[in-house]
C-alpha cells in the first residue's frame, strides 16, 4: 500500500499539548528508538484536539526534533499530514507534523 500524505487544516482547531514529547519507540521490548531518514531521533508527543462543535480526540503526532512544548500548553502543529495504514485487517491514520509552535508565540509572530 502507498502511503500519500494527506495535508490537514488547523486553523479551525483548539489544540492542546497533552502529553509531553518522548522518544519513539520502534520495538517497546527491546527499547530501540526509531529514527528518521536522515538518522534524526523521532519524537512523538500526544495532543488533544478539539474541534469547532465541540468533539475531542486524542491524537499522537510524530515530530523531529524535540518539540519545546509542555503538557497544558495551547500548540499550533506546522505542516501536520496524516496517513493511513493498514496491518492485516487492521487499520488507521498516523499523524505527523514538521513542527508544534506555542499557540501564543505563532500569534504573535503573524500579527506584525
């Protein structure tokens, strides 16, 4: 299956980190951490996302390299992209962003 990234807009989101940024993990076992293709170490940081009628989800994105983000704070993703996967007869959307900005700090920089 081809994977095609699928572009997702954030301006109508309310987004909140909800779990700090740790270190993706590509075997939980054996602990190896998963790596990008320039060898960078991936990250992954939970979001909960909320949108304009009020419905809310849980989101894990995936990011390089560590954000400067905390749990609480209102973030802005930048360049967010989801895509599907299929395992079997399983399947999903895997998310992944270039980088979380603080909200207010995005603000800021766009206002002047």
């Amino acid at each position: 299956m081809r994977t095609i990234p699928i572009p997702v807009d954030v301006s109508k989101l309310h987004i909140i980190c909800a779990k700090a940024a740790r270190p993706r993990l590509v075997n939980k076992e054996t602990g190896e951490i998963k790596r990008d293709r320039d060898g960078n170490t991936m990250y992954e940081v939970t979001l909960l996302i909320e949108d304009e009628q009020s419905r809310m989800e849980l989101v894990k994105v995936a990011i390089t390299p560590e954000p400067a983000i905390s749990p609480g704070e209102q973030v802005i993703p930048i360049g967010l992209v989801g895509y599907v996967w299929e395992q079997g007869d399983r399947w999903g959307i895997s998310y992944r962003a270039q980088s979380l900005a603080p909200a207010a700090a995005h603000r800021t920089g766009a206002d002047r």
